[in-house]
C-alpha cells in the first residue's frame, strides 16, 4: 500500500550548486538549484532532488501547488 507525503519547499534559484536542505523550525524545506526560473527547468530539477533525497522514483514526485512560485508544496508517493 502507497502513502503519500507532502512537504513544503523554498527554491532559490541560480545557485552554484544544488541542494535539498533539512526543513527549517517551521518545516520547510530549502532547495537551490543550478536551473533558472525558465521554462519549468527549475521545476524539473527540483522533482529530480526531492526524487533522490527520498529514493524514489521521479514519476512518484509531483508539484501540488506553487507550479510559479518560490514557495512549493511538493508531493511524494511512498511505496
């Protein structure tokens, strides 16, 4: 049987590495990512991380909400 998980995510963009940090006091996650905020390539890399970060596959990583935003809540099918 298959849960699911959300969590909270902040992107920076443009940075010179990329990293999914621990969540913060309030549980948000801090992700920088190497792609810029253009045509859904930030987007993409951040499903890859959060994909990694929780050893599962990138089909089981989706964007819930805040598709244009800094701030994603981002939803993980766990098998």
């Amino acid at each position: 049987m298959s849960t699911m998980k959300t969590i909270r995510v902040r992107i920076k963009p443009k940075t010179r590495v990329s990293v999914l940090d621990e969540p913060d006091a309030d549980g948000v996650w801090l992700a920088q990512l190497k792609s810029p905020p253009i045509d859904g390539k930030a987007n993409e890399e951040l499903i890859a991380l959060v994909a990694q970060r929780f050893a599962c596959p990138k089909s089981a990583v989706s964007i819930k909400s805040g598709v244009t935003s800094r701030m994603k809540r981002i939803q993980i099918k766990e098998s």
